[in-house]
C-alpha cells in the first residue's frame, strides 16, 4: 500500500505517530489505579458502628488523598449484616467499587448461620483498620451509677430492667447483657431485651426512655457522653481507655471480668479480581501506616488496630472458631455453614 502524506513530509508523520504513542503510553503509567466509583456499605440504618466504620473509610481516603473519586456510603440493614452480605454475593460479587463494613457482631452472627447459606469463606476480607469496646450506658438521670447497681437491680428482678440495642437476641449486642448477667450469676434467659436496626435508632429509644440500658459500642456514644446526656456504666477493656473515655470504668475494676473487643473493618465481593482485591488491601495498609489516620480514628472514638489481607482471613478463622463456641455456651443453636456456599 502507497502512504500519500498529502504535504506532510513522511518523517514529520512518523514523528507524531511515535510522539502520540509516547503520550498514550505516559498517560496510561501515570493514572492512577482504583475504584471509578468507591462506595462503602454500611449494613445498618444510619448511625451506630457500621455507620462509623464506612464514615472513617471514607473521611480518611479523602483526607490522605488515596482515591481519585470521592467514597460515598450507602445503608442495607438487615440482620447485623445478612442482608449487605447476600446482596453483594448474588448482586455485585465482582464489583470493585465497593467495600462493606464489618464488625465481631458480623461474625457473630456469621457463626450462628443467621446469614443464610453463605459463610465466611464467601467474601474477601480486606482490612481491619480500628477495635472498639462494648460498653453499657444509660441516661444521665438513671438511678444506676455504677455497674453494681444495675447488677443489684437484675438479681431482685431480671425482668424489671429493659436493655435494648441494635441487633436480636444472639447478637452480639445481646451478647454483652447475657454475659455481664451470667458473670453475675443471673439467668440471662429471663432479662428484658428489645432489639434495633442499628445503634442510633437504640440510643433515641434510650434517650427517650423506652429502654433503660443501651449495651453497644463506646464508639457510637462519644456524642452523648461528651454532651453529658448518657453515662457509662461500664467498658468492656481489660484496662481503661485513654483520651476521652479515661474516667470510664471497666467491667473488671468493677469486679466481674468481662471483655468485649469489637473488631471493625471492610469486606469485598468474592468475585473482585486479584487486581483489585490486592488494590484495597495495600491502598490500606499505606493509610493504616500514615500517622494522620491515627488522629482521623482517634476522631471516630476507635482505638488503634491494623491488619489485611491474608493475615485478616487469619484471624477471621480464629475468631470465628471463638464465637461458634460461644454460640453453643449459649444455646443459640448455630447452624453455619461448614464450608464455602459457592
């Protein structure tokens, strides 16, 4: 074939031929790779520790800079959980875009087998980026100032005191009540619990006087405690908390010896490509490493933990095998799945 360069001289055309694809290939090693359109699922109403979780991602990509989009959260409640899991498995499994928020409530129910036939082998765990403490808060008018109070009030009359929080019975909001009754020797099984969809909708039922001890996250309450409407009766931390929550007392100064560490993190689809998956994963661990995230989760009242990838699904395995113990100590009945669903 005859090339007519129509008053072009040949070596000016070959020229920008090579110069364009100099461009297009220097375009293509400076983009930056990543999410089109990071969304982050917080499988709850607003408000509460899901909430926060996906707001941390969020505020942090944008403060350090490591997305080219802006991360927007969205909600699915359902199940502390379920729901978010079941629709991005049939719906969105190969959707890098996004990450779903994740909690040890997620696996304790994960361990009962209240997320239908999936089970933990069927996302892709990324990172686990804070740890937050169960704690037992009421209204700063309550007669219950202390844990012991309340634990004199359950033994006259376990009926005669309504808990409430963001999940059913099982859940692991549920969970912290059973255990501080059954440390106490109280028979949990005849307490008064009203279950939310989500934390925020249990802390305007406190505030509202419709229950009379909230058992969530102390994450999710450092508004009201700082605004002085609640009080903390107890955290669930081996030892006290610095900062902010450095006046509340833990359950084991208070006598009964009782821990409840919340692991807080994000999830993908099973399906995202290694490409992707492996995106999230270092894309956190270089936000985990950066001391300005550290003041963005001392912000969001979470306490310092970093882990991801293989290590998470490690520890993911470890702590499941942890609450399916306890899901039988409490005659919750689990029926997990035993292998993966896919």
């Amino acid at each position: 074939m005859r090339i007519v360069s129509k008053g072009w001289p040949l070596a000016a055309v070959v020229g920008m031929v090579l110069l364009g694809a100099c461009e297009q290939n220097g375009s293509a090693e400076s983009e930056v790779f990543g999410p089109s359109r990071p969304e982050c699922i917080a499988p709850s109403a607003p408000g509460g520790g899901f909430d926060l979780t996906c707001k941390l991602a969020q505020k942090a990509f944008r403060d350090l800079g490591l997305l080219n989009s802006p991360m927007r959260v969205t909600y699915q409640p359902g199940g502390i959980g379920a729901v978010a899991m079941n629709s991005v498995i049939a719906q969105r499994a190969s959707d890098a875009n996004i990450i779903v928020a994740f909690s040890g409530g997620s696996l304790l129910n994960l361990a009962q087998g209240k997320f239908g036939r999936y089970s933990e082998h069927d996302v892709r765990w990324v990172a686990a980026s804070g740890i937050d403490y169960g704690m037992l808060a009421v209204r700063d008018d309550s007669s219950f100032h202390e844990l012991g109070d309340l634990i004199e009030s359950l033994k006259a009359n376990p009926a005669g005191v309504v808990f409430g929080a963001g999940g059913t019975v099982g859940s692991q909001d549920w969970m912290k009540s059973a255990l501080i009754a059954r440390v106490a020797n109280i028979d949990y099984r005849g307490m008064r619990y009203v279950p939310f969809e989500g934390g925020g909708e249990a802390q305007v039922a406190l505030l509202g006087g419709h229950i009379q001890v909230y058992s969530g996250d102390i994450s999710e309450v450092v508004g009201l405690l700082e605004s002085g409407r609640v009080r903390i009766l107890a955290v669930m931390s081996d030892a006290r908390l610095p900062g902010r929550f450095a006046e509340v007392p833990t359950a084991k100064e208070q006598g009964f010896d009782l821990s409840w560490p919340i692991l807080r993190g994000y999830y993908t689809g099973p399906d995202v490509s290694e490409q992707d998956y492996a995106w999230w994963v270092e894309t956190f661990e270089t936000m985990m490493r950066d001391e300005r995230f550290d003041r963005v989760r001392e912000e969001f009242g979470m306490f310092p933990y970093a882990i991801a990838g293989a290590d998470l699904h490690a520890l993911i395995a470890e702590r499941m095998a942890h609450y399916r113990l306890l899901a039988q100590e409490f005659d919750l009945n689990p029926q997990a799945p035993g292998v993966a669903a896919r």
